[in-house]
C-alpha cells in the first residue's frame, strides 16, 4: 500500500520540479487568461450604439400633423443626415459609413387619410445576425414612438375644434334629447370630450407604458455575466490541453516504456497522472478566479465551498477528456487540433454564447458532452444569483469524469499490454 | 541459505524454442536458452539481428508468437508488481525527461518503484557517486554529454538493486576509462548475487562476459564462455611460433606433435597450431626445434581477436 503511494506521487514530483523550472509557463497560463478575461471585462459593454441613419425625406415641406419628421426618429436612431436624395443614402449604406436608412414616404398623411399605414422603407447592411437584430429592435422601438408623437399631434389639432363642440353640446343638451338622443350618449360623449381636453396629448396618445424590475441580486453586466462561464471554458481548456498532450509526450521520450517495466500499476499511472494535474489545474484556478474578483469585482453570491467543487469537478471532467484525447492522438498536432475543437464546440453549444434554449434539441445533445455547458450554468447561479446551482450539473460534470477515467484506464491499458 | 545464493537461483531466464513474427517476418526463429544466476551474460550479435525482440520478450513488453519464455520461473507478460521490483531494463533509447535535472529524473525513477522518500535520497547519492555522476546532479539530462546520459540511465537501472538487470548496449557512448568504471559496477552486481543480461555488438566486451550468446538473423548460433566458444570455432587452443626461417622438415615434424589438430603455414617464419592443449604441445613444439637447430624467437598461445571468432560462427553455421 504505502509502495502504491509513494509510486503514484512520483509523478506529482516530477510535474512540480517542471513547473518550477518554468515559472513562465505557470505565469502565462494564469495571466494570459487574466489578461483576455479583464480586457474582456472592461472593454465591452452589452448595448450597441444608436445605428447611424440617413433619412430620406420624399415630403418635405408639408406641414401635415402626418408628417414625419427628423426629431421624431432620434429617440433609438442617431439621425446623421436627411436628405432627399436615396442614391447618396443607398451609396453610403454600401460604404457602411452609416447602418440604417428610412425611407419616409411622399405624402403619409394622404397615405393614412385613405385608410391605409405609411409604411416607412428601412434599409440596412449587415451580416452579423445579432447586429440586425439590434436594428430590429431600434426599428420597431422607434416607430412606436413615431406613431405615439403622430398621435399626439393628432389630438392635439383635435383639442380646439372639441372643446367647441364641448360647448356646443352644453348648450344644445335639451334639443339633443328632444330629438330622442338618450341622456347616457350626451353624458358619454361630454366626458370623453372633457377626458381630451384634460388629458395631456402624449398620455392619450401612448396610454400604457411599461417599467421592467429585475428580480435578481444583481444588476447585469457584460463582466458578471459571462466572466463565470469564461472562467468554465478557460478551466476546461486549460485541463484539455494538458491532459491531452501528457501520454502523447510520454510516449515520444520513451517513459511509456519505463512504466512498462517499473512494478507501476496501470490505476497507479493513471491516479499519479490525474493528481499531478489536477493540482496544477487547481493551482492555476484559484489564482486566476481571485485574481478576477478582485480585478473585476465579480461578484459571489453564492457558495465558495460549492464554487471550489464545482470546478474541482470540472476538472476532473476535462482531464477525462484530455486523457481520452491523448490515448486516442497520434502526435501533439492531433491532440491540440482536437483541444481546440471541444474548444470551439464549448463556445458555440455550450450556452456561452445563446442560452441552450436557443439550440435546437438534437444539436443540444453535443451541448450536454462538454463540461463548461454545466459548468458555466453552476458559476453564474453560484456567483450571480447567489443559489445553489442545479445538482444534475454537479452530477452530470461527475458522470464525464468517471467515463473519461474509466475509458482512460482502458486505453493505457490497452497501450501499454505486450505486444 | 545466503542473500547471494537466494539471488543465484539457478536459471533465472529460460527461453524455450521462441519464435516472434512481426506481420508474417520472423524476427527471432526457435531461439532457446537458459541463464542462471549471479553472472553477467553477454547477447551478442549484429544491429537488427534480434537481440532487443529477445529483450522485450524477457521483460513482458512482448509475447512470443511461438515458443515460451521464463524469468524467474514465470511468463514474464503475466508479471506483477513484485515479479518488476526484482528487474531492471535500460533501453538503448532515452527514456529520461530532458528538462528535469539527473537528480530529478532519478527521484522520478526510484518513486516508480516504490522507493520511499527517506531512502530515496541516500541510494540516489551512491549510485550517482559510483557511477562518476554526482557533480553532474543538478545538470539537466538535456544538458549532459552522451556518455553521462547513458551512464544516468544506467544508474536508474541500479537504483532499486534489481536481481536481474537487463541491459541493452551499456557501453555505448561510454570513453574507455568509463568503460572500465561500468564493468566494475556489472562485477559488483555479480558479486553480489546479482544477474546482469546485456546486449552488445562490440565484441571486445562481449569477451568480458562470463556466458555469451550469439544470435544472428534471428537465429541462435551458438552459447557458452568465451573461452569455449573460442575453442569451438578454432577446433582447439592455437600456438603461434615465429623463427628466421622454417624449412619443411621442421613443418613435418610440428605436425606430428601429439595433439596438433591442424597447421596454418603463415609464411617461412611464421606458424599456427591448432592444439587440444597448448600448456602440453608448446614446450614440446620448442624443443624440438631447437633440436633440429631452429632458433624459437616467438612462442605463445594465440588468441584470435573475438570479432574473428564471431565471423567464423556466422560462416560454419
């Protein structure tokens, strides 16, 4: 037993001597992604910038209440020029010098007056979804305001020509009902005309507005939001890699054939492979996830003692990986090219980016292989939302690990048998 | 019974009529033999002739396609860890980490074999003390000579004191004072009980061995002590005599000693007998020239140079 120990530790001897003769590396594995991530942090902000937008303005010179104007399109769009001219507009939209053109129709109120929407032309010039997205979105916020300021103007023209007809009313109130007009319509008709000409225009016009309350501890941000899920992907990266390159390097100096002839135990390798990493994984990781609070101010809510076995767990699930990788990789060029591809896959399905919601089912399954998609989820409720995070990703990151580990000790097993 | 007669077990290597084919080639061909313990035992044969197939073989990194192989009285591919704790295997090939200094790379070792951290350290110093290495303690292995690269490698064989240390080429790389420093050390290990299995194509160590085996083209030529095989290739012990000049009374009579086997002529002043005993036919083969008034100037038991043994093997067989 003690035996057993001393050669399963031997390998956590020969990686510390390494890394202590290369404080590089173990700096570089740290502050790089410190680097990235506060740049990150301080660097972005959630919200785009109002779309640059030429009007192209077909109806100048009506005054019509129907009109709209310039004023009325600034709220979510920053108005850089209006002209008539659609050419200038189309050739600049082309240059990408400005995002959005809105096209006002000739003559809208004759347009509306007929019974019919103006319909305001928008153009844009984008390949990034989100982006026009965005637009969208500052499109349609836009036009409710235009329609609420067209309204306004409307009852507003009314207010003069109703507080007439109010009087009108007083004063033909008993030929109204001698004529048969019930008491009720006259009473009606006089207190919708008082509701206009005592309520402000804006307010009749847009009646119902709405306030949005977040419930959570925190108020989002671009750092407390994606920092944690971040710091998932680094980890698991970092574990990958790693692990991934470990028996590869192993083989190439011919140690492979030292364990082969050393009384070393196939559990043994594999245990003494696993703890030297994982203590250099879990070295890195406390550095870098300190560093990052104090840096960035991210928050934690939640548990530390939860936020340490999470990504202890993580861990060990990544190393599953990378030592599935590293048994199954010809040579180094393999292996990192299959790092970076659970990598990738971790970005674009692991809820990094778009929530899994937004991934479709058969797709999510892949989604559901990686570590950082649980581990992501458990950091941002740990640390964001001061909760627990859900024990089914707990379970699942111990899942992938005890298959990794297993598929591993196959694997080494198979490798390392005579020949 | 004593540590070393423990150690000395008879035949501690039995390799029984083994064939290993590689997709379809036969690398070793019914290949047997048998070492026993406390000696240093030489494998013998040209670059690609078999020597490390039988190696792997002895220490379970291969099976035998046919035949059977046993160390320690057990198939080595079905050895556990204790059966591993009694052997030792130096590769040709490095297998130390190049960026971890000799004393790393030796705590590395000793800790897969189960050598505890107290103990480590003082067997570390005297196996890097012994084999000249110890200067060179803190040197990356990147960093050390060829021959300090080999002889670091050699100390991680040593390092937990196996009873059965398998070698492949420990010379090579190694200056001729090292040399001498080395086989001290494989002497001591005999000494000590110890069975050292080492492969060489350099004849002139294979000749220190106290058993040799030599194996050609995957096949067993021959196996026994130097000095026997020597006598088996030559059919004897050979004398070589030189004078002014012999004359052919002198050839007759040479050659009807009793025990001359067989008569190289070299030359007028050059001969060589091949003898059953050389310490008998000698002092007879000078007198009788000085009998017939031939002056002796050279007589003296010839041995050939081992490389020439080994070719004549390699043609008779």
């Amino acid at each position: 037993m003690i035996k057993s120990i001393f050669r399963t530790l031997a390998f956590t001897s020969n990686w510390r001597a390494l890394v202590w003769r290369q404080p590089s590396m173990l700096l570089s594995m740290i502050a790089g992604p410190f680097l990235v991530l506060f740049l990150f942090g301080i660097g972005n902000t959630i919200y785009e910038p109002r779309p640059k937008t030429i009007v192209v303005n077909q109806s100048q010179g009506s005054q019509s209440e129907f009109q709209v104007t310039p004023e009325d399109l600034s709220n979510y769009l920053e108005v850089v020029e209006v002209t008539s001219d659609g050419d200038h507009a189309l050739a600049e939209l082309r240059a990408r010098r400005i995002r959005l053109i809105m096209v006002i129709p000739p003559n809208p109120e004759q347009i509306i007056q007929s019974g019919k929407r103006a319909i305001i032309r928008v153009f844009v010039n984008e390949i990034d979804p989100v982006s026009l997205a965005f637009a969208q979105i500052d499109v349609r916020a836009q036009m409710a305001v235009v329609n609420s300021k067209i309204g306004e103007r409307q009852i507003e023209s009314l207010k003069g020509p109703l507080g007439n007809l109010g009087g009108i009313l007083n004063r033909a109130q008993p030929l109204l009902v001698a004529v048969g007009m019930p008491q009720s319509d006259i009473n009606n008709a006089r207190q919708s005309i008082d509701t206009i000409e005592s309520v402000p225009s804006d307010v009749l016009a847009s009646p119902v507005d709405a306030t949005v309350e977040n419930i959570t501890p925190l108020e989002p941000t671009v750092i407390t939001y994606f920092v944690p899920a971040a710091i998932a992907l680094i980890i698991q990266h970092l574990a990958v890699t790693l692990a991934g390159l470990s028996m590869i390097r192993a083989r190439l100096l011919g140690t492979t054939r030292l364990w082969q002839t050393a009384p070393i135990r196939l559990g043994e390798i594999l245990a003494g492979n696993y703890i030297s990493y994982a203590i250099l994984i879990v070295v890195v990781s406390i550095v870098l996830v300190l560093a990052l609070i104090w840096a960035l101010g991210l928050p934690v809510l939640g548990s530390f003692t939860l936020l340490w076995t999470s990504i202890l767990l993580l861990i060990f699930a990544s190393l599953g990986y990378g030592f599935f990788i590293s048994m199954v990789a010809k040579n180094e060029q393999t292996a990192a090219q299959m790092a970076m591809i659970i990598l990738l896959a971790s970005l674009f399905l692991g809820g990094f980016l778009r929530s899994l919601e937004a991934i479709i089912p058969p797709v999510r399954v892949v989604s559901y292989l990686l570590p950082a998609t649980y581990e992501g989820q458990i950091l941002q409720e740990l640390m964001l939302r001061g909760g627990q995070g859900d024990v089914t990703h707990y379970l699942a990151l111990a899942v992938i690990g005890v298959v990794g580990i297993v598929a591993s000790f196959l694997l080494l097993g198979r490798e390392l048998k005579p020949s | 019974m004593s540590a070393t007669e423990t150690r000395s077990e008879s035949q501690v290597v039995v390799v029984d009529h083994v064939t290993k084919e590689f997709n379809g080639h036969a690398a070793l061909n019914d290949v047997s033999l048998a070492v026993s313990g406390g000696q240093i035992f030489g494998l013998i044969g040209p670059s690609g002739s078999g020597k490390t197939t039988l190696v792997l073989m002895m220490i379970g990194m291969q099976a035998p396609t046919q035949g059977e192989v046993r160390v320690f009285g057990i198939d080595p591919v079905r050895f556990n860890s204790g059966d591993r704790e009694r052997l030792g295997y130096m590769p040709q090939e490095s297998f130390l980490y190049p960026t971890l200094t000799a004393w790393e790379n030796m705590t590395y070792v000793s800790g897969l074999f189960g050598i505890s951290w107290m103990k480590r350290r003082k067997l570390i110093r005297k196996v890097l003390g012994d084999l000249e290495l110890w200067d060179a303690r803190n040197k990356l292995a990147g960093d050390l000579s060829g021959g300090m690269l080999r002889r670091l490698h050699l100390a991680t064989v040593l390092i937990h004191n196996p009873d059965l240390a398998f070698i492949d080429e420990p010379m090579e790389g190694l200056d001729p004072l090292l040399r001498q420093g080395v086989w001290e050390i494989l002497r001591q290990m005999r000494a000590h009980g110890q069975t050292v299995f080492m492969t060489t194509h350099n004849m002139e160590e294979a000749e220190r061995c106290d058993n040799l085996a030599l194996i050609s083209n995957g096949r067993l030529i021959a196996a026994g002590a130097p000095q026997d095989l020597r006598k088996s290739v030559l059919g004897g012990q050979v004398i070589r005599l030189t004078a002014p000049r012999f004359d052919s009374k002198a050839y007759a009579a040479l050659r009807s000693l009793p025990g001359v086997t067989e008569m190289d002529v070299k030359g007028r002043n050059e001969i060589i007998l091949t003898v059953e005993k050389a310490s008998e036919t000698l002092p007879q083969a000078v007198e009788t020239m000085n009998r017939m008034g031939i002056p002796i100037t050279t007589a003296e038991e010839y041995e050939p140079p081992f490389d020439e043994v080994f070719a004549r093997l390699v043609l008779n067989d």
